[in-house]
C-alpha cells in the first residue's frame, strides 16, 4: 500500500503495529506488556466513545421517531374511519 492512499486512523494503526513488533523483536518483556496495556486501554478508550456516540443518538431520536410513527398511524386510522 502507499503511504499517500492511506487515511490518518490506518497510518497510526500501522505505525503501532510496527512499534509492537519492533518492541517484540527487541526482547523486552515490560516493553511488551506496556504496549499491550496500552493497546488495550487505547480500544477501551475507543469503544467508551463508541458507546457514547450510539447513547447521544438514541437520546437524540429514540423519542421523536416512535413519536412521529405512532402519529402517522394515528392520522391514518381517523382518515380511515372518517370515511364511513
């Protein structure tokens, strides 16, 4: 792959994977540990603002949606029953 295709998010997960097995070959066992709780901690970080993202979105719409389909059926059903 070339360098210029790539995004910033993949160039920096490139790079640390290098970093991790550079450390590896390297023979470092506390250099390994650390960069596996840092990996670690680093994808919990991730996912807690993931997790965050989803929550404010369904704040954002987990009301007005059902709301908006419960009044369509309801305009629906007095349309259909004001025609007999």
């Amino acid at each position: 792959m070339e360098k210029e295709k790539l995004s910033a998010k993949e160039a920096a997960l490139i790079d640390a994977a290098r970093r991790g097995i550079g450390a590896r070959q390297g023979g470092d066992p506390a250099a390994e540990q650390l960069s596996a709780a840092e990996r670690i901690e680093r994808l919990m970080e991730a996912e807690r603002a993931e997790t965050e993202r989803r929550k404010k979105k369904l704040k954002r719409y987990g009301i007005v949606l059902p709301a908006a389909i419960l009044a369509i059926a309801a305009l629906l059903a007095l349309r259909a029953f004001s025609r007999r």
